[in-house]
C-alpha cells in the first residue's frame, strides 16, 4: 500500500446554531484548506445533526462537499456511517421490531446473527432523514447506492488500497435501547469474508466496540 493521507470527521451537529458556531466552521474550511492541505480519504462517523435541535439543515449535503473541497478530496472517497443524532430514535416501527427480536423465546442469538431482511427494512424506517440528507450529497463524493439501501445497513467497499467495513452500529438504537447494541453477526462475518484478503480492513461504526451487546463482540 503507497502512503496515504486521511482524516476522521464526527459529530459536526450541522443544525446547531449560533455565532461562535457559525465562526467555527468557517475557521475549520480555512484550516483545511490551508493548514491541513490534500487528503486522500475522509471517514465521516455520523451525527450530522443534533437531534433535539430538529432535522437536517437544508444545506448539509452542500456542507460535506465544501469539507471535501476544502481537502482536494478525490472523487468517491468519503466514506459515512449513520450517528445517533442521524436517525429516528422514536420510530414505531423500528420500535415494535426492536421489541420483538430483544425478547421472548424466539428472540435474537449472537451464535446465529441473522436478522430477516423484512425486519431490516422496519428498522431502517427510522432512517428517512438520514436517506434525504445522503441523496442532498453529490453522488461524485459517496456511494449513494450502498448508503441507502435499507436491506443491507453493513457494506463493504474495496478500494485502491484497502477494505472499508460500514456498519451501522444504530440499527437497534431507540429512545428504549440507547447502548448494548444488536448488529447482526452473519452479515458482519459475510463482509469479512468478502473483503480483499491482501489489504488492510477499516471498519467504521458510530459507537465503539464496548456499545456492542456483550455476546456480539
């Protein structure tokens, strides 16, 4: 692998408001582009919103970009996962899934780690704003396609230099369930599986590895 450069971005909280914060973020364009210079990944880890402040501004996808103008970023090399703050935590039908899988004899087994698509799609209901605010990005930057699909949440791309695991560590986040997190096991192994076995493998999620469900991990 020739040497890269590349940067993490998280909890930008686009939505929040007020004049410090209006200076920072023009500050941050500044020092990227003058400081930081050309990066040749960006791994973006959710929160693009401040949920109790209301949905995502309208002008969030032109925000990314200006980030990724700022870098000299190339094309199809910012890489996104869903935060916390980026999905609806109170979502009924998430919810009543969530409830289902989490309880009674026929509920969720790390050792197995399948959930049924029917029940990935419900869960992904929560996720609607988050699929606006993605398609509000230039398709140039991201892989929209893969970013949506409310099937599969957990993807893989393989790139010139290395493997990116996407998982979206909150897919069982609710109002109800705010850690000890399900993910699915068999997917996650399915994409390690898929992965080029002669590159490096970066996996991105929102939360860390001690939000996962004891058994998961």
């Amino acid at each position: 692998m020739s040497r890269i450069r590349w940067i993490h971005f998280s909890d930008l909280h686009l939505n929040l408001t007020g004049t410090e914060i209006k200076r920072l973020r023009k500050n941050l364009l500044w020092y990227l582009d003058t400081v930081v210079g050309k990066i040749d990944y960006a791994f973006f880890t959710g929160d693009i919103r401040h949920a109790p402040s209301g949905d995502f501004p309208s002008n969030a996808g032109k925000e990314i970009e200006n980030i990724c103008n700022a870098i000299g970023l190339p094309e199809k090399r910012l890489f996104i996962v869903p935060g916390n703050h980026d999905v609806d935590r109170n979502c009924p039908e998430k919810n009543k899934v969530i409830n289902r899988i989490l309880s009674g004899e026929n509920r969720y087994k790390s050792e197995d780690g399948i959930i049924l698509e029917k029940d990935i799609v419900c869960l992904c209901k929560a996720k609607e704003s988050f699929y606006k605010f993605v398609d509000g990005v230039d398709s140039k930057w991201i892989y929209k396609e893969q970013l949506t699909d409310t099937r599969n949440p957990h993807f893989l791309i393989i790139t010139d230099d290395f493997n990116v695991i996407h998982i979206d560590s909150t897919l069982f986040y609710s109002e109800q369930h705010q850690r000890d997190f399900v993910v699915g096991t068999y997917r996650i192994q399915e994409l390690l599986e898929e992965a080029d076995a002669n590159k490096m493998t970066i996996i991105m999620s929102h939360y860390s590895f001690d939000f996962i469900e004891e058994n998961e991990r």
